[in-house]
C-alpha cells in the first residue's frame, strides 16, 4: 500500500458540501491512497460488449468520462464479486470496515480524462476506483501534489472528489487531445464507489478537517470549491486552479 499527502503552504483550499440540508465546509484532503489488488482479468464476451458501448452507444470522446451500464454487466460478469471483495479487503485494512457495502458503486470508462474536479457534485464523498483494464500507458496524475499513479488492472485509488486528477499518457505532463489518437485503444473501465466524506472512518484516513469557513464571512448556498476564500476552478488541460472571474 502506497499513500501520498503534499501540504501547501501557500493555498488553502475549502470545499463547501451539503450535509444534510445544510451546507457544511472542510478542507480539501491532499491524501491519496493506492495500491494494485489481484482481480481477474474480465472475460473476452465482456470485454467486447464494454468496446462495444464505449465506441457506438456512448462514443467516448477524448477526455471524456462516462458511466456504462453496470446491471448488464455484472449479469455477465461471474468474477464481480472479486472484485468487490478485493476492494472491501483493502478498505478495511486501511481502516474503514463495512464503508464499501453502503457506498454507491457505478462501472465507469474514460478515454484518458480532462483534468477536473467533483467537488461541485460529490463534495460530501470520496472516491474509490478499481481500473479493471490492461495497462495502455496511462497514469492518473494529481497535479497539486505531483502524484502520479499508472493505471494497470488492479490499481485501487481513493482520493477527496474535490482534488483535481486527469488520467494522461505517462510520459506527459498535461492533457492533451492529441495524445489519445482515434485508432488507438486509450479506454479504461472502473468501478467507482462513493465514500460518505462524514463517515468517521473515512475521514480519518483523508485527515479531513471539517467546518473550516469561517462563519462570520459570506457561504455559498451550493456545493463549489473556494481557493483562498473564494470560487475556483481548475484548468482542463494543467489541472491548475484558477479564480472563477480571472483565469
């Protein structure tokens, strides 16, 4: 097990989430934790309905990220509870027992990924995946702290949805739609479960620090992320923020 945590001393970075029917702050958690689990390879029949959908019912663009239809699949799919047990196994011996059973859970693909973040419509989460394909050359990349992961089968990732990642070629440093050329196979399937931010465990093991905003300032009355007490986004192909009103 790998894990990764870069504190800034220059940026303070606040998302806003709904807990409940308010809106509660925390801070974003530089943490990233992976590790690659032994999980079989999907069938040949599954693996050709996957680039099935991803090429003509979705038609994944590059830097696309979408979700596929995950009843159908694991209908096919003998080895999904595997998969499942390697990535609760893992979870709770990070800490976190039972967390992965009341988790959402969606099979996702992307074909590479913009650089983004989910904090505007998962604040209150985490992010676990599990990338169920061969290794194409690509690496998901967190550019605020530097960590870069390669994606392999197996490779378990659980991160702060509001931390900017993009999954890029390995020998870059940026996204670029050039590098995932039509004719080559750049698609990666996941699993991707949603871990409740608030949970005890998970928050432990994200080092999150809540109700940071102080509360005598102006709060948001939607899910966002703020840099240095205000709204932010992040650059699609550096992965860097940037003032919503001044790029």
């Amino acid at each position: 097990m790998n894990s990764s945590s870069t504190a800034s001393t220059r940026d303070t970075l606040t998302s806003f989430f709904w807990s409940g029917d308010a809106i509660r702050s925390r801070r974003v958690s530089d943490i990233v934790l992976s590790d690659v689990l032994d999980v079989p390879m999907p069938s040949a029949s599954l693996l050709a309905d996957w680039q099935r959908e991803t090429s003509s019912r979705l038609v994944l663009e590059r830097g696309d990220v979408e979700e596929m239809p995950l009843a159908r699949a694991r209908a096919r799919w003998p080895d999904y509870r595997q998969c499942v047990k390697a990535v609760s196994d893992w979870t709770a011996a990070l800490g976190m027992p039972g967390v992965l059973a009341s988790s959402d859970v969606a099979l996702m693909a992307c074909r590479g990924a913009r650089y983004h973040h989910d904090g505007a419509q998962y604040g209150g989460a985490a992010f676990c995946n599990l990338f169920l394909s061969e290794d194409k050359g690509l690496d998901v990349h967190f550019p605020s702290t530097g960590r870069r992961i390669p994606l392999v089968r197996g490779t378990a990732v659980l991160f702060d949805t509001a931390q900017p990642h993009g999954v890029i070629q390995r020998h870059s440093d940026r996204f670029s739609a050039s590098d995932f050329a039509p004719e080559r196979d750049f698609v990666q399937i996941f699993l991707t479960w949603e871990l409740p931010i608030e949970d005890s465990n998970v928050a432990r093991a994200l080092e999150m620090a809540f109700d940071v905003a102080c509360s005598t300032e102006p709060q948001p009355d939607e899910e966002q992320v703020w840099l240095n007490g205000a709204p932010a986004a992040v650059s699609p192909e550096t992965g860097r923020w940037y003032a919503v009103d001044a790029r």
